[in-house]
C-alpha cells in the first residue's frame, strides 16, 4: 500500500520589500505618462489656449501716404457777382477744385463664418493706391488656439499676413505690395501647426 504523496510546498510569500518596489514603479510610471499627455496637451496641441480669450481693440490702420477714410474732396463754389454788379450783366458763378488728397477707399469686404470652428465679424481691404490693409472689424470673433495666423486667397494660393493679434476684436494687418486688393478671394483664420481653418470670410468688391 502506497502512502500519499506529500503535498507541493507553498511558494513563498512575496516579501513587502518587493510589493513595495512594484508599487513605486507603478506610481512612477502613472506620473510619467500625465507628465507626457501634459506634454502633449499644452506644449504640442495648445489646448489651453481654447479656454483664454485674446482681445484686441486696434485703430483703424495708418498709410504712409497720411490718407484717412474719408469721402472724396468736394468742390468749392466761388462767390457770385454783387447785386450791383448783377444789375448791369449777367451774373456769372465758377467753380473751384481742391486739390487732389490721398483718400482711403474700401476695396472689397466680406463677412466671417465658421469653418472648423465657429467665427463672425466683418473684415474690409482698405487702400489708398498704393497701400493696402486687411482690417478685421470689432465685431470679429472666433475661437483661440495655437500658432494662428491671418491669410489671404489669391487664385488659391495662401499668403501669410502675420500671427493673430488676437482671436475678438478689431485688428489690421497689411497686404503684401505685389497683390493686387482687386484679386483677393478669401480671408481666414488658419492654424498652421494642424492645417485647419478656424473661420474665414468670402471677399466682395464695393
């Protein structure tokens, strides 16, 4: 008759010096990865930047040439002969023209809307001839975030007017020399680190 056999001997109890070491690893490796999606969130996608408003409240632009927004100069009407003068010939009237001043004139406007985000406000091209400014107008608005630019669309080419003053209110920016206000299409808030467009604004001529 054979005697049962002994049972297997239990595994040793895992000693807390090592429950210990798994713990802080673990702990050490739930920190590092919050320290990477931090990382990620605010120094690579910008999420932060959705939750503050950037407000700006510029003047309308100024043109080297002195010009202002302003209606065209009007004619000046000289005075009429006298009575007496009237009396004995047919009275005359003549008139005279200012000279000429540099005026500024809207050459074309649009209103924003919404593209990957929402966006309202009107945006006008301002010129006097030989300068040219895209103004965003006070009622402007969309949402913030990262590395956003102003552009303009001539012929489907984007042309970069520099970094967004700020994502509400009025601001200017100016239009490269060689393009012709008459051409452009389109006016938009872009993020270039993703690609996207926040908002943009068809252009019409006036």
């Amino acid at each position: 008759m054979t005697s049962p056999s002994a049972p297997d001997p239990a595994p040793a109890p895992e000693s807390i010096a090592d429950r210990s070491r798994r713990r802080w690893w673990l702990i050490g490796g739930g920190v590092a990865a919050v320290a990477v999606a931090a990382f990620l969130a605010f120094a690579v996608f910008g999420v932060h930047t959705l939750f503050v408003d950037d407000e700006v409240d510029e003047a309308g632009p100024e043109f080297a040439s002195g010009a202002e927004l302003t209606t065209p100069p009007s004619t000046t009407e000289a005075p009429a002969t006298t009575a007496a003068e009237a009396e004995g010939e047919e009275a005359t009237t003549t008139t005279t023209t200012s000279p000429p001043e540099p005026t500024v004139t809207v050459a074309g406007t649009g209103s924003f809307t919404g593209v990957d985000h929402p966006g309202e406000g009107t945006v006008n091209l301002l010129t006097d001839g030989a300068q040219t400014f895209v103004r965003f107008e006070d009622d402007f608005a969309t949402d913030n975030g990262p590395d956003l630019y102003a552009v303009a669309y001539v012929g489907g080419e984007r042309i970069e007017l520099g970094q967004l003053k700020g994502n509400i209110g009025a601001q200017n920016y100016e239009l490269p020399g060689e393009v012709d206000p008459a051409t452009v299409e389109v006016v938009a808030v872009w993020c270039k680190r993703f690609d996207a467009t926040f908002t943009e604004a068809a252009i019409t001529g006036t």
